[in-house]
C-alpha cells in the first residue's frame, strides 16, 4: 500500500486538541483502486452467505441499496490485513497512547438519492467501554463532500465529561442520536471533512460527529470504517449484550433487517 508519510508526534497533538485528524490523502489512487476492487469483489462473494444481522440494506431486498455491513476483517483475510496493517495501526496507537485492539472493520455507503443522514452521535456511546479509550479510522473510497454526505465534526466536544443525551433514531445503522443536538457551541465548532478517494479521518469514540443524506441522484458514498480499542478499556458486555438483542429484535419485527 502506498500511502502519505506521517509526523507523528504532530499527529498526536492535533488529535487531542480537536478529537480528530484528517489525513487528505492517506492513500494514493492506486491503492484505493485496489480496495476497491477487493470491496466489489467482497460484496459479491462473501456478503450473500453472512447474518442478517450484519448487512444493512436502505430497502431490504434491494441489493442496489446496500448501507453497511459489519466484521469485514473476521470474514475476509484482505481486510483483516488492512485493519492489522502498521499504517493504520500506528496511527490508532498514536491517538490512543496506548496499544490499539482491532475490533471492527465496517462498510458505511450512503447509495445515490437514497442515502440517509448519519444523525449526531458519540461512539462511545453504543461501546460501553470502562475507560472510554476508543478510536475509529474512516477511509473514504471515493470523493466526499456536502452533496453525498461527507463527515462532520464538533471540533473539541471529546474533551466533555459525560456523553450527551442519546435516544432511539430511525435509521438503520445508527440507532442512537444526540437528542440535544445543535447548541450554538455544536454550531461554532462544526468543521467538514470533505475529500478526495483516499481521505482518512480519525476521531475520539467522545466526539460528536454526523453526515448528512446523500442528495446526489448519480453518486454512491462509500466508506470503511476501523474501531480500535485501547488495551485499558474494559467492555460492559451484559450492557451491550443487552443492547444488542433489544435492537435486533426490535429491527426484525420491524422487518428493517
Ligand atoms: O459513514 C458515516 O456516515 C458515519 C460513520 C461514523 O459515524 C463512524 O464511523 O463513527
């Protein structure tokens, strides 16, 4: 993989400024011509055999309309290379202070016209972790901006004490939205993240983040998006445990999924 040298002692010291870094480019377009040719190849071979649970349509049924899928590294060894590779793990650990544990590597696409709005939310707070030392690294696999629903960030708000309010949203995917969302300091810090394929943003699993709808009529939003955890944090697994059955089988009466 070719990808962009970092500084990162640099690196570290933005990130716990602003609770976020973004890397434009990580990756050059060879590289991502190559990840994407694996994701295609993915989808077409290995999504049809994997749990409901664990592949999001827009339209359940509509293969068109796929949103997200979850555990790409445990189904498939390309991906488990990449979420273990030294240029993205470096720069988990760099953030974290600490070494960083691969838990996640998921697909997040926001398909033309259809693409719902990522509501505001704070990872944290669907991970249940004691102390919250998470990270998430989020590539994207072509050119984000306002139009298909690039990434938005409130500059600082991981440096808060608590979690803000969250409550149940209706878009499947992410079933937890900040109910208190859009104070005039939400506001003053909102920065964009748009960017070419490649773009590599990294945030604090504490800060405040969102995406709006994909608007464009022609144009997909695809994304990978890596959490690690630190070594330290500790999961409440009956909380997420619990969780996590209430939702699926909320979903499945619902027959979202
Ligand atoms: O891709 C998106 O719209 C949202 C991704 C996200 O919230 C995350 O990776 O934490």
């Amino acid at each position: 993989m070719a990808q962009a040298p970092i500084d990162l002692a640099r690196f570290s010291a933005d990130f716990a400024r602003d609770g976020y870094v973004a890397i434009t480019p990580l990756f050059d377009a060879d590289t991502m011509a190559a990840i994407n040719r694996e994701l295609d190849r993915f989808i077409a071979e290995v999504v049809p055999s994997m749990p409901r649970e664990e592949v999001y349509y827009e339209a359940r049924g509509e293969a068109g309309t796929l949103k997200q899928l979850q555990k790409l590294n445990v189904y498939d060894d390309y991906f488990r290379a990449m979420c273990e590779s030294d240029v993205i793990c470096d720069l988990a650990e760099a953030a974290l202070g600490e070494e960083a544990v691969v838990q996640n590597l998921q697909y997040f696409n926001k398909p033309a016209g259809i693409g719902q709005p990522t509501p505001p939310h704070q990872d944290g707070y669907y991970f249940h972790l004691s102390p919250c030392k998470a990270v998430t690294g989020w590539l994207a696999l072509e050119p984000v901006d306002h139009e298909n629903g690039c990434i938005h960030y409130v500059r600082g708000s991981h440096k808060a004490d608590d979690f803000r309010p969250h409550g149940r949203s209706d878009v499947l995917g992410f079933s937890q939205g900040i109910t208190d969302f859009g104070t005039d300091d939400d506001k003053a810090n909102t920065v964009a993240c748009p960017g070419d394929a490649g773009t590599f943003l990294l945030h604090d699993a504490r800060i405040v983040h969102w995406a709006g709808a994909n608007t464009s009529p022609t144009r997909s939003r695809r994304a990978l998006g890596f959490v690690y955890f630190g070594r330290s944090a500790r999961v409440d697994e009956a909380a997420k445990t619990a969780y996590k059955t209430r939702l699926e089988a909320d979903l499945k009466a619902a027959e979202k999924i």
